[in-house]
C-alpha cells in the first residue's frame, strides 16, 4: 500500500497543500468513522474549495473569528459539517467569550472533532450558530444558507453604505448543494441577490450528479448556470474540484465582477477517493467503513492507519496566509474606524451599540400612548406607528415586507428604498418571496442589524423553516404578522389563519404576541425591540379594534407579563373569568359589562402572549388566573389548540373548529359565534355549571 | 359617453368577442364594486387570455364539467377569482352533485356573481374548489396552483399510460401572476415540470409589471423566460394581451410542442380600460370607485350606467364553441372506454372505483400482521411494508419522497420510477422540493389519484402551504413524515422535529397520526387508506421500537378510535394514567410494569391521533380518561401545547422544552429525560399528590 512518502511525485511548493486538503478529507473520514454517523462525501469533494477559498481569498483572521469585516463562508450544505469543522480546527481559529472576545484557545481542538456528533460536543451534526466561533450561521435544512447569505451580502453593503466602505466591504461564499439548488428558497433568494446586484455573493454550487436517491438525472436536471444568468448573476465554471488554480482564477474572476452576484459551477466527485463508493449516492452518508477508509487513505498516499493525523506544517499552510490578510485588513479597518471616531464620533458609537446588541439611550421615547376610543384604530395601525417611532431611534433597523408593506403598515417613513443603487436604504422590498425573506432577515440579523419582517399571518406558513431558525439562533428578528384571523373578512379561509397560532407558540424560544389594541401593541413592539436575544412575532389585526380606556382597565404594561388582569382585579374570587388575546378581548370587555350587570363577578384576563406568561412564576400566574377558579371562557379567533391549558378542563374554548369562510368580517364574527353575546351565554353556562 | 352601439367600427366577427371579453371586465368590476372588496384590475388585464383560451382551446364540456378527459384551466392567481367565475358563468357551466353529475342548472349565477365574496356565495374571494364547478382547485395563497397544475400535467401523463392515452391526454393550463413566478414553490415546481418534460403544461404568465408594492422594479427584474430556458421549458412572448390572435398562435404552437412544457408571456395592463388607475399598483384590487366604473365602462364603450350586463349572444359565444369541441372529445372518449371496457374490464372496472374515490374490494388483503419483539422494528420500516401491501392493491396509489426515499422507506418495489420516459410509473422522484411536492401532490388527487408523500418530519415546514390547503380541500393525500422526534439522534437540532407535531394537529381536518409500533402502523395506514376525503400524516420513527404483545396488551385496532386503553383496562379506576404516542408508549409499557410491581394501579394510553379520539363521543372519551382519575403523566419527545387537554391541570407532561441536540439517540432520550425510570418517577410524584 502507499503511503505519504510513497506518494507521486508533484511539485513541491503544492505538497503541503495537497496534505492539507487530504488532511481535510480524512478528519471527515475519521470522524464519521468514529460517530458512525454523519456525511463525509461532500467534504471529500469540496476540501479543496473550501482550503483554496480560505487559503488564498478570505478576509477572515483566525484569531479574531468576530471581527466585524470578516468575510462570510457559509455552509449551506450543512451535512457536510465536518468540512467546516476542518477548516476551524486547521485555520487555528480562537474561541470567543460571551462579548464575542478572542480567547486563548482553540475553537474547535482535535478533541473536538473526535467528539463530532457526541452530546455537549460543539462539532454538532450540522453546524450550529453560537456552538464554536467560526460557524456563521446554523446550516442544514437545505437551501437556509443560500438565504442567510444573501442577507448577509446586503448587510455589508447596507454597513458600508452607512458607515463607510473602509469599515464595511466584506464579501459573503456561500456553499451549496444539489438540494441548495432545488429548494425553492434559494431560488427566491438569488433572484432577489440579482436584483440588487450583489457582486460581493459568491455561491459555490457542489455539482457532483449524486442525491440521496440516485442521480440528480431522476429528478434535477434543468441548467442551473442558465437559470442563474436569467437571475441576472454571472456563473462561471471549474470542470474539477481538485483544480486549485481553476479555482484560484474563478474566484479571481469573482472578485473583479462588480455589477452582480457570481455563482461558481464546481464538478466535483462525491466521496472523492473511495474506490467503491466515490461518485455514488452511497457515499453521501454513513460510515465508509473500516476496509474502504483504509482503502481510501491508501488512494490518498495516506497513512492508511492513521487516525485524525494532522501532519507538520498544515496548520501553518492554511493559516500563516489568513493571518497575513488579516493584519493588512486589520490595519485598515482600524485606521478607517479611528476616522470614523473622530469625524462622525456618533456613527462610531452607534457602531458600539450595535455590536453590544444594545439600543441607544431613549430608544423609546417617540413611542406613542393611544387615547381611549371605542372606534379604535387596528392593531396593524398602531404597529406602524410604533414601528416608526422605534425605527427613528434605531438607525440600523431596517426591513419590510414581502410585497404587502402598504398592507402590513411597515414602510419607514420617509426611508429609502434599499436597492442595487441605493444599499443604504431602510425599506426592503423582498417581494412575493416570504420563505427568502425569512432566511435573508436571519442573514441580516447575523451581521448585527436588527431587521423586521412583514406579510399576513397566513403566510408564516411559507417561512417557518427560518423563522424555526431565527428562534435556534435566538437571532432578534421581528415578525409583523397581520390579517390575523377571519377578521381579515371576504379574502376566505385561503387568507384566514387557523392554525398558525398554535404552530407558531409551539417553537421553542419564540415570542409570540397578540396585543389587544393600540396601547398593548405599542407594548408588545417594546418587548420586540428589547429582546436582543431571539425572535419576536406581532400578530396583528387588520379590522379596527377599540382603544380601551386605561384608566378604567389596567395598564397595558401588563403585556410584559404575557398576562394581566385588565379588568375585575379587584375581586380575588370572581364567578368566571373571561380569557382572551387580540381583537376578542373586545368581546370579552363588552360581555363582562353585561355579565357584570347581571351580578356575575367577572374578570377579563387578556393573554397576549402564551410564552411570556409561562416565563413569569407560578405565584403570579395564579394571580391572574387562580385555579379555584373553574368557570372560565376562553375566546381566540383561531385552533383552539393550546388553550385547554387556560380553559382548564371544565372551562369553555371558544374557537374555530373549522375553516373560515369568505364574507365581510361582521358576517364570519357572527357566524362563527365570536360576539359578546356568545361569550355571555358561556359565561353563564360556566357560572350555571359551578 | 359612448354605448355599446357608438362603440368603434371593427370587423363585424370579432364584435361578439370583444363585447365577450369586456363583458366579463365589468361582470369584475360591478362584482368588486358591490363587494367593496375584491381583484378586479386582472380579470380586466387578462379577460382575453381567459376567453381566448377557453373559447378557442379548452377542451371542456360546460355541461358535464366533471368529464375525466377535460383540460384543467387553473387560475393560480386566485385572487382574479372573478375572471373564473365570469367564464364559468358566460360558458354555461352547470353545477354537479357529490357524484360529480351534472345537474340541470348553472354552477355559477349571475346572481351568485351579485353576491360576490358573501356569506355562502360559491363565489368567495378565491376559488373555493367544491363550492362550484368549473373550480379545478383552490387557489389564492400563491404558487399553489402552478404547483397544483404540475400533478395534475403529471396525472394525464400517469392516466394515459395506464389506461390509454384514447381515454387521456388532457392539457393543463395555469395562469400565473408575477407573485406565481416569485414564489419558490414554482421554481421548484417549474424545474420538476421541465425535468419530466411535460408538454401537456401550459402556463400563462400575466407580466404586468405591478404588484401591491408598486413596479415590479422594486424587487423583480430577472429574466424569467430565461429561468424557464433554464428548467427545460419552451418560452412563447404575446406582447399585448388584447391580441387575440397572437393568444391564439401561443397557444397553437403549445399544442404541437411536445418535448417541453410551455410558458407563455403575456403583458398585459393591469386594470385594463380604468383611465386613471390602469397600469398601477392602485389597480391590483379594492372597488375603482363609482365615479371611475363610470370612466372605465365608457372607455370600453360600454353602457356606462349598465351593471352586471350579459349582452345578448355573449353566452352562445363562448359556451357554444365549447360545447361544439366537447361533442367530438367525448364521442372519442367513449369510443375509447367501450373499448377498454371489452378489452381490458378490469382497467375499466379500476376507473370505475377510481372515479368514486373507492378503494378495490379486498384492497387491505395483503396488509402485515407483527409478531410481538422486544427489539422491534422502526414504524418507518413498519410503514413501508404496509404501503406496499396497500399499493400491490391499489393501482392508483403513486407517491413518493423528496430524495429521501431510501430513509422514508417509501419506494413501490418492482414498481417502476415516475420519469418523462416512463409517465406510468409508480415511485415518483420530487427532488430536494417538498413544497413543489406537497402542491403536486394536491394536483395529484384532484386528478382522482391516491398520491403519498414523504419526507422528514422537520421538513413538513417546508411544505404547509400545500398541506393545509389538502385539509380545506378535503384531498385524501398521505403524507409519510419519518425521523419524528429527538429520536432521530446525530443530525442535531436542525433535523429534531419539536413543534412540527402540534403545527400539524392545529390544521383543521387534516388527520395526524403517530403510531406506537408496527401494528399500529398498519392500522395507521388502513385509516389513511380508507380516509377519502382528506389528507392524513404519518408521523413515524427512525429509531426501532419494540413491536407489541398484543396477546397481552389491547389490539391494535384501537388506533381507529385516536385512543384507547392499552393496559390496565380491567381496572376502571387505576391509581394513574399514563399517556403516550409514538415511540414514547414503549417507556410508559415498561414505566407501568415497575409501577405495578409497586402496587400502583396503572392504566396506559395509547393516543396515537387526537383527531380521531376527538371524534369519538364523549362516553368513550371517558372510558378511555376517566375524568375522576386526576393522576397522569403525558409522554411525548414533542413540544407540550396541546397535552394539557389530556393530561389535565393536576397532571405532569414530560415533553420538550427546548430545541434537541446533536447526539446518539440512547443519550439524547436520556439527557430530556425520555426514560422510563423518569416516567416511573413523574407516575410516583402523581399518585402522591393526590
């Protein structure tokens, strides 16, 4: 068998190149080996991409894996983790504490990767955000990184076109696979980078014929480069994978296009070097198992016995050139923000706020109060204009809506457009694209900007994989969801949620809010702005709902708690309490005062928000809703799953049981039994029943 | 003003069509005006392509809208409902009972259009597929119906391959927005279709250059005939869409390209004839305002004060022309299944049943029976024994993964894959697209087949919009979602489902079901297969589990009724109740040994489908959780909401809380407390409570 010494002949300034690339190749190798689990395929074809890549073009410093102008490598194809995990170990990038500050200590150690895939590891599956500096985004579900990068490439141009070109100027690679190429999400994202001519979007296409079912000739076989170029990007392509230097010249190339997003067509061989399986659907998962491994290593002129051998000078190879960069970039980065300090010393110090994850002192002081008035003003209304007020104080945040801003109340007032020529802009025009536009907003929120997001509630359901993503990463993007119930009227049950209430409550770590006028949605956007730390969805009215009068019912501040007696507080032991979110709580005030007539004690609990309740303790949340208590009506416009949990089992759920149905809104309000009189008759059929 | 009779000479031909086609821009108008609601600026654009193509091209009884050989004219942007309902109107469209019979009056009144968007009305804001015949499927949310067009191409292909393509070959015509063209679910959709070379597909591309924002500009500026280039379409170009006759050589030229499928682009003016709104973002919807139907009406030279005008002959002109074509087409296709019906009786016989949503006498013959086994097998693998015991019976079952076949274990065996080459196959190859293949699988069973689909759990994400709108279209679609719980182990968080279970349940109608082991499986499967009239989950495990005694514990037949008592029936009240789905029944089966063993009284639930234990009555519901028994434990390696139903206020849910991890499986069900001992545990705590 063959081993290093015995390898062919090649010249000698590419030997330790060539050792660093196998190095790449056999850790992947070695690791699923070991985990018994994972996919090494993809990092056996595209080691020499990604050491090319970062070896040669990153702007990226190993031992400051924070800096703000990094350059982004995104790993869409997110199976192929090890790969990433490769180029970590291997560049030597640091650890970073809390505050994002270098340490002194490796990222990801060896150790680290002889653990891939093993509880408290931080070389999980895929790579998850937040779990080893180095990982810019959690990858895996396919097609999210595509997205997350092209938020990523309008986040830089949005810093340089805010804070300067000599601070901001990064660059974004994204990696993808077959499946990248397939999901629809990639699709919507690159004809949004198109449009907006991100030249510094790089995405790297792993074009090796192979899927999990076969060969991408059973279900994939359209021309990708020319539906690339009908999105206005320009695509180049390097016939192997192993050729570093058509590589090189590509990203070259990439780097002196300047009018629009490049994508790189590499043929690669998945599994390259396993004699059995290479160029197969069986080496995209799974162990190769000890014969082909040894067979493989011997392909490679490897030590075939080797285990996670990372031979002298590799990591010198891969990152002496990166620290090389760095400091020249470094050096540049620090001069242009010593001007920056000292010619816009308020833009310097927004710079701070941002990194910090903080808002500016009196962020909130242009919040408006609402008056009282039975009239009212919808919820999507008040939200514009807390939007705005917040928006005034908080320069970097940006966003919109996916085609609906006119609709959803989210246009900056008096912000530009973000667009090709103006990357400064604050409204974002996303388009019919809401699953991009969900991806692009993790992508903007990664690089330190605090973006909202916006389309009816309905159509969450076409973004949930990045809004599941936001709240992995505790990333703090904000969701404007409006039209929220059959309240939205003759659109019918294709525009009227349902079920998207509970679906969206039921992800970990998500805020989810439905406020119940003016002032609590003021509230709930205060919350939204505050939570640095994951992500926020506003569920939004598009009818007119009262404006209640606080200094009868109590204070909107009661929101934060997620739920507060709004009215009947002072009765510790009412007949029936009424339990309600968002436009019902209406019906809730309206049928207490009848109730209330009838001498029937009766609390108005408003639940704005399921999570934020069950974060406050026990001894407060049986404040609000006492368990002696069992008459009790629950009212909410949508499943009632969930709601058992407030009903309790002899309680009332009022809810839809059903579809909607197409009619003006006072007709389905009516139909579906969501009046005061329907939760009156409850009401006393809960207080009859005691 | 001008009137009808001061209108501009033309030749004397057309004049009917072009009072035809102005007729149903002001059946549009009045309809949206009356409503104060509603789309009216692209049935104005597009009433020529409408009429065009239906007067000329559709092969389409009005008077037996149910005939199987029909081309499908789906309006992908619904919210032109008005345009369908206009045509469907003016062709004489007769209505159907439930067996899809016509019956002696219109499907669509002109008092119907009158009552557009009403409580009631077939004529909601999108089309509502079953509320009137002529609705192919409903559309609104967007890509839905491109999607949908694709299975439904796909279904003439399959048809006409098993049967004859005497009996089948039917066009599929699909008009489009440019949000159509900008939601990812048509790329992926669009790909597909060029992949399978669908020549029978026709989509139509309103290019109107406005959406809701403003100019298309704003956000959309690819070159879409390229794209489509790209995927493998043949791209056609009518510069003007009032030019019928160019309309109708796009379309001849559809009819004799028959390598591809076709997009035809047509620009056209938003909000056709309005003097002061056409061509702008204020022409997409909501009433034009009295004043401005005045304008518009005179502009067409209409009789200005005139509302809801059919002039004479508008009727014959459309319908007639129709009905000319639909007697030939139907004489062929008679011809065609006499013969079938002596040559082949029991295709015939097949069609037969597959027309009423039948299921083949003895199709359940072939399902496994499992031995008890302690080890036990994967319910995926238990899942995929029964699909192919339910396919070898049911011809007109296809279906299959998006690239995950090998894992879903969902391959037909013997049976050949579905490819533009082999229209006839059986296991269909979606690609790494489960939106795409949750709107073909829709089309699909609009087209009379029984299509599966399958994919991970997490990924159900990808893909709602379809799923929810099998559920309101009551399509008896099966959705195989494997790998169901932190139980799938390595892949991490990104591929642990969490909430995905409860998003599920909350649809309304949708039929979710979690099986405990491989007998429940099948029984799983045989409600889904008997399940005619809407969409089912399967919700199954990657990991083994073990197969039950049901010797000793109750039989698995019980899964029909979403729950019931699996151990501990004799006593009527145990000391607790333990409650479980899926692979979590076998920590309560053990739990309840070493409780017993401790003298506690335990009875253990099996609750597979909420669902289907909802619609038992509430004697049975009782029988199963006797509400005096307050002592429960509710087990499953999901998100809580919606366990508070079952395990009630006293009770204790061991359930997830947070996003998984990356890990082997034993290490993960242990680290979130999926133990037995922690059931036995929670069971303890219980009983001393009380």
């Amino acid at each position: 068998s063959m081993s290093l010494t015995e390898a062919p002949a090649r010249p000698a300034a590419h030997d330790i190149d060539r050792t660093a690339i196998d190095t790449i190749r056999t850790l992947a190798i070695d690791a699923v080996e070991k985990a018994d689990s994972g996919h090494a395929g993809a990092p056996m074809a595209m080691a020499p991409v990604g050491y090319t890549l970062w070896q040669r073009f990153l702007r990226y410093d190993p031992d400051d894996p924070s800096f703000p102008n990094r350059d982004r490598f995104v790993l869409s194809a997110g199976h192929g983790s090890m790969l990433l995990y490769a180029l970590i170990h291997l560049a030597g990038v640091k650890a970073t504490d809390g505050a994002a500050k270098p340490l002194d200590r490796p990222s990801i150690t060896l150790e680290d990767i002889k653990n891939f895939r093993q509880l408290g590891s931080p070389t999980a599956g895929h790579p998850e955000y937040g779990h080893a500096a180095g990982i810019e985004t959690t990858t895996g579900p396919l097609g999210q990184g595509a997205g997350n990068s092209v938020g990523m490439a309008m986040a830089s141009r949005w810093l340089a076109a805010r804070y300067g070109e000599g601070l901001f100027d990064f660059n974004v690679y994204a990696l993808c696979s077959d499946g990248d190429m397939m999901e629809g999400v990639s699709s919507e994202a690159a004809s949004l980078a198109g449009h907006l001519r991100l030249s510094n979007l790089c995405w790297l296409w792993d074009d090796n014929t192979v899927t999990i079912e076969g060969h991408t000739e059973l279900a994939f076989d359209e021309d990708v480069a020319e539906r690339f170029r009908g999105y206005g990007w320009s695509t180049l392509v390097v016939d192997d994978a192993n050729d570093c230097e058509a590589l090189a010249r590509a990203f070259e190339t990439f780097a002196i296009t300047n009018d629009r997003p490049t994508l790189i067509v590499v043929k690669s061989v998945i599994g390259y070097g396993s004699p059995h399986k290479q160029g197969t659907s069986k080496a995209h998962s799974d162990a190769l198992g000890a014969e082909e491994v040894r067979l493989t290593k011997e392909a490679y002129g490897w030590p075939p016995e080797a285990q996670f051998l990372v031979p002298d000078g590799v990591h010198q190879a891969l990152g002496e050139p990166m620290r090389a960069r760095a400091k020249t970039l470094r050096a540049a980065w620090e001069a242009a923000r010593a001007t920056l300090k000292r010619d816009k010393p308020e833009l310097d110090a927004e710079l701070g706020l941002m990194a910090a994850r903080h808002l500016p002192a009196d962020w909130d002081k242009h919040l408006p109060r609402f008056d009282a008035d039975a009239k009212g003003l919808a919820t999507r209304e008040a939200s514009g204009k807390a939007l705005n007020a917040i928006a005034k104080a908080v320069p970097w945040m940006i966003g919109g809506a996916a085609d609906l801003a006119p609709s959803t109340k989210t246009l900056i007032d008096g912000a530009d457009s973000l667009e090709a020529f103006s990357p400064g802009g604050r409204n974002l025009h996303f388009g019919i694209r809401e699953h991009a536009m969900g991806a692009i907003a993790n992508g903007l929120a990664l690089s330190g900007l605090r973006p909202f997001v916006a389309t009816f509630l309905i159509f969450s359901d076409y973004m949930r994989p990045p809004t599941r993503l936001a709240a992995l990463m505790r990333q703090p993007v904000v969701y404007v969801f409006t039209h929220d119930s059959i309240g939205l009227g003759q659109d019918g049950p294709t525009h009227q949620p349902i079920e998207q209430l509970a679906a969206l409550r039921a992800i970990p770590g998500f805020c989810v809010i439905r406020p119940c006028d003016a002032n609590e949605t003021v509230e709930a956007w205060r919350v939204a702005a505050e939570r640095a730390d994951g992500p926020t969805a506003l569920i939004l009215s598009r009818q007119a709902v009262p404006t209640l009068d606080r200094s009868r019912y109590a204070s909107a501040e009661g929101l934060r708690r997620g739920g507060y007696v709004l009215a009947g507080e002072g009765e510790p032991t009412p007949d029936v309490i009424l339990i309600a979110t968002g436009a019902e709580i209406g019906l809730c005030v309206a049928a207490a005062e009848t109730l209330e007539g009838e001498g029937i004690k009766t609390r108005v609990v408003s639940l704005p928000s399921f999570d934020l309740f069950e974060a406050q303790d026990l001894g407060y949340r049986h404040s609000v809703l006492p368990p002696a208590v069992k008459a009790r009506v629950a009212v909410e416009a949508a499943a009632a799953l969930g709601w058992d949990r407030y009903a309790g089992p002899e309680g009332e759920i009022i809810a839809m049981r059903s579809f909607g149905s197409s009619a003006p809104a006072k007709d389905l309000m009516q139909h579906f039994g969501f009046t005061a009189e329907a939760v009156v008759a409850a009401a006393r059929r809960q207080c009859h029943r005691q």
